[in-house]
C-alpha cells in the first residue's frame, strides 16, 4: 500500500472572487515540510440547508445569511474553499452511507431512512407496491438480510495509520445490526452513535431521552453522555465536550487522527438553545425560528471550539477540516418551521425529503492548509459519495480506493489539476413514501449533468426539466420546452439507475414495474 501523496498539484492565481479553486498538493507543518499524513476532521451536520448561516453560499447575500449568526463557519470558509454547489441524499441515511461505502444510493439500496432492524419506516402508497429495500442499512460483512456490504473509509484510515473517532451521529445500520455500531466500520473510538438517526431532545435535564433510572423513554435516546445527565449542558455541547477530550488524547499517540465530528443538530426537536435563543427573539423572529436559529449557532460554536483546540495545541497547520451537511433544511412540518413551508431554503425549492434542490444541495466548507486558496469558491458540484476517495487521497492512502465506487476525488479541485464534475452525471433515486408530502418530495428519481436536471416521477410518469444556471428555483418546467435535453436526460438516467440495479416501485393495479424514465414520454 502506498503511503505517500504525489506533488502533482500547481499553484495558480485566483482573479474573481467566484472563480473555480485552484492551489497546490500536500499539507505543511510549521517547518515548512510537506506532510504525507495530514489529520483530517469531517465536520458534519444534521439537517441543515444550504441558507443557515451567515456565509452566502449563493451568488449573493440573502435575507437569510443575515438572519443566521455562523461566525465560525465565516472563519472556516476564510480559511479554505466554499463549494457552492455541494450534494448529499435527500434524507439522512442514504446519504451517510453513500459517505462511509463511496457508493451511490441507488446501487446500496439504502433508499429511506432506517431504525429497526426488519421495519420499514415507508409510509404506504394507495397506488404503488413500494421495492423492498435494504432497510436494515448497510455492513461491512455479509448475513444481514436486506443489507448492503462494503467497506468503510474509516477501515482504511485505520488500517493506513490513523487513531479514528467517532463522535455523535451514526446511523449506517438498524438496531441489532453490525452496520449500528461505529466500531465496527473502523472507528477506534464511539461517542454516542448507534442506529437511530435523530435524538429524543437536546436536554440534560430530560437525560436525552432517558428515564431518572437510566432506562431509555425513546428509540431515540442519546446513549453515552450519562455525566452530563441534569446539569443544564445542551447536548450540542456536551458532544463537543467529548470530543474536545478524544482529540486530548489523541494528541498523545504518535499518530494522525481522523474526527468524524457528527452533530445531531439541527435535526428536530427543534428545541431552544438556552446560550442563543434570547438573541433571535430579540431579532424579531417567532419562537419556532429563534429556536432553529439557536440550534444552528450551537453548532457553530462547536465548530469554533474545535478550530480553537487546532489552533491551541498546534495542530492548525496539519490538520484537514470539512464541514457539510447530509441533507437540507426541513421545510414541511408547520409544527417545527414557520408557515408559508417550502421556502426556508430560498432561492432553492423546498427542503428535506425533496428531490428539487432545497432537499439536496448542502453547505460544504473545506480548509487544507497550503491546497487551495483561502476565502476562494469552487462552482463545481461534487456528491456525498466524493467524500471516501477524497478522504483517502487526502491522507496518502489514495492506493487503498478500491475499484467499483461511485465517488469521485474532488482533490483535484482543490488543487486546480483537474474537474471530476466534467462530463458527469449526479444520480438520485428515492422509490420511498418518506414522512411528509411536498413539492418534489416521494417516489422519484433525478439526474444532473450540467446545468441540466430532471426530476422523474414513477407514479404518474410526469417529468421536470430545470436549467440550474437560468433558475435556481427550479419554477420553469422545461421539459415539454425541449424535448431533445429531455429525452436525453431520461436516457441516461434511465441506463445509469439499471447499472446500478436500482429499485423501482410497482403499480398496485397491475403488478408491473412502473416504467424507467426511458420508458416514458
């Protein structure tokens, strides 16, 4: 196994501020030599839209960039690239194991999200016969029905050299499942993850979901932050805590370090921060959105401490840092988010479950020192799936990315050697009855390539044609407008998804498949 990086990359001038990224290979330390095995830390978020924050990741400032206190993220992004066009899954399971397996959703099979182990969570269809999905997740080893086997990244940083924590949110498997525990992809060290995806609530005072006698009330229920059980910590922080002692530690080991830093903020409950909810009410905003807001400035801040605990134990200069969501915004429950819904991610369309851009586009911040320029902006769209050979390129392990991965290193963008964006083609599939109901949301399948998008529904055959770069909105359905892009789209779509031996669903009057988007006008 090869262990060192190749120089490969160039530095070139940056003259627009928007212009793509370019920089030159390896991480130095503070003598100036070039770092073979940099630590990296994945910093990643539940829920959150491309709009949270104080950084514009649009090509202009919005209303809601000045709504979000991120300062953290302001300081990351100063520091390294913005990727304005960066993907996940539509909900939070496909896209954490499109990340730790490097494959898309559509060839894993972990098409909705998943809890118990044999359980669909599909809500049912009154016209179509859902696939049978592999909603026990995913597995690094075989025996698991309805199970997807591959091998986590986290495996090969592992095997390659590194100390690896865990630190937060999992869900890769259900419960009573290998895929459930972190340890068991490679992770040296698991701090409060387990198969459920979201949390019974963020208070100590509530133990995080469990009784005064240490049982869990919830499925839900954050296992492992027993300490910090009534003692007024929000769990945002409490993880933070943890993970600020793991990195102590593993300071001491002769060693780099991977941090999978996986907040269970901001998915729901939407509860009140008590360190920042005051300030959003103060700026005029409903209880409901100075709670979100809240939620959001908590992860920043623990974004803030860790880049604090790099700075102070000189580990800035040597250390990798990504931050991303999986998923974006909720934008369909009126319980949680203001009314009118659909429009907490604007100028995108919709929010989490949906296929249009509001549920898939992602803030998407990398910081390497000495690659790429500082407070630059990369245009080009990468996926969650980019994450595990870039990771391992990154960490001098580029040998160890096996054959047959959907992802594609992005590290060539950052060092201004070459776009894995040209000539490729992002795929979706979601053949699932998710929780709620909206705008692009349930029984779909979509494909970019370009600035062209289609979205295909398998219920009633209807395509929708969107130019991203004329309408980010996603409000013109060009399809019927022109015919030849969409018939090409649903070619390809249509052939990459059997590639893949992705699912689709069956009509209930029938039996039959419903058609490929190839297989409809």
């Amino acid at each position: 196994m090869e262990l060192n990086r190749k120089n490969t990359g160039v530095l070139l001038p940056l003259s627009l501020a928007f212009a793509s990224v370019a920089g030159c290979s390896g991480g130095e330390d503070k003598t100036g030599q070039q770092t073979a095995h940099p630590n990296i830390i994945l910093f990643m978020v539940d829920d959150m839209g491309w709009q949270d924050t104080s950084v514009p990741f649009y090509k202009e400032r919005t209303r809601f960039n000045d709504i979000y206190e991120t300062p953290n993220m302001e300081r990351l992004a100063s520091q390294g690239v913005l990727f304005s066009q960066a993907y996940g899954c539509s909900i939070s399971s496909p896209s954490r194991c499109s990340l730790l397996t490097g494959v898309n959703n559509a060839r894993h099979r972990v098409t909705n999200w998943t809890l118990e182990k044999d359980k669909t969570t599909d809500l049912p269809s009154e016209t179509l016969i859902l696939p049978e999905w592999n909603l026990n997740g995913i597995s690094m080893v075989p025996g698991t029905p309805r199970t997807f086997v591959g091998t986590s990244f986290v495996q090969k940083l592992k095997e390659g050299g590194y100390h690896t924590i865990h630190c937060g949110k999992a869900h890769w498997g259900a419960i009573d499942t290998p895929g459930e525990n972190p340890t068991h992809w490679g992770f040296e060290v698991n701090i409060a993850g387990h198969a459920a995806g979201g949390l019974a609530t963020y208070l100590s005072e509530n133990n995080y979901g469990h009784t005064p006698d240490g049982k869990p009330y919830s499925l839900m229920a954050i296992p492992g932050l027993e300490k910090y059980w009534g003692t007024g910590t929000f769990a945002t922080e409490a993880l933070t805590q943890e993970a600020l002692r793991s990195l102590d530690k593993a300071r001491k080991y002769n060693q780099p370090f991977f941090l999978y830093m996986s907040h269970y903020a901001v998915h729901i409950p939407i509860e009140r921060d008590p360190r920042f909810f005051d300030k959003y009410l103060a700026k005029g905003l409903s209880e409901k959105e100075a709670a979100y807001a809240s939620l959001v400035e908590g992860m920043d801040k623990s974004l803030g401490d860790i880049m604090d605990w790099l700075e102070d134990n000189g580990q800035k200069d040597n250390t990798i840092v990504i931050f991303m969501s999986d998923n974006g915004a909720l934008a369909s429950a009126s319980y949680w988010r203001d009314e009118p819904l659909y429009v907490q991610n604007a100028p995108l369309s919709s929010g989490k479950g949906s296929l249009y851009e509001g549920g898939i586009r992602v803030p998407m911040i990398v910081s390497w020192p000495s690659v790429g320029t500082p407070g630059s902006r990369c245009d080009k769209y990468v996926m969650i799936e980019d994450f595990y050979p870039t990771i391992l390129e990154m960490a001098g392990l580029g040998a160890s990315i096996p054959k047959g991965i959907d992802g594609k290193s992005f590290v060539g963008l950052l060092e201004g050697t070459k776009d894995p964006s040209r000539g490729r083609s992002l795929i979706w599939n979601y053949p699932n009855v998710w929780g709620n109901d909206g705008p692009g949301i349930n029984l779909n399948c979509a494909i970019r390539e370009g600035d062209w998008k289609l979205v295909y529904y398998y219920e009633d055959g209807r395509k929708e044609l969107f130019n991203l770069a004329d309408d980010i909105s996603e409000t013109r359905n060009l399809a019927s407008e022109n015919p030849t892009m969409t018939n090409h789209l649903s070619k390809a779509l249509g052939r990459a998804l059997r590639e893949m031996d992705a699912q689709r669903p069956s009509y209930r009057s029938t039996g039959k498949p419903c058609p490929w988007p190839d297989g409809i006008n």
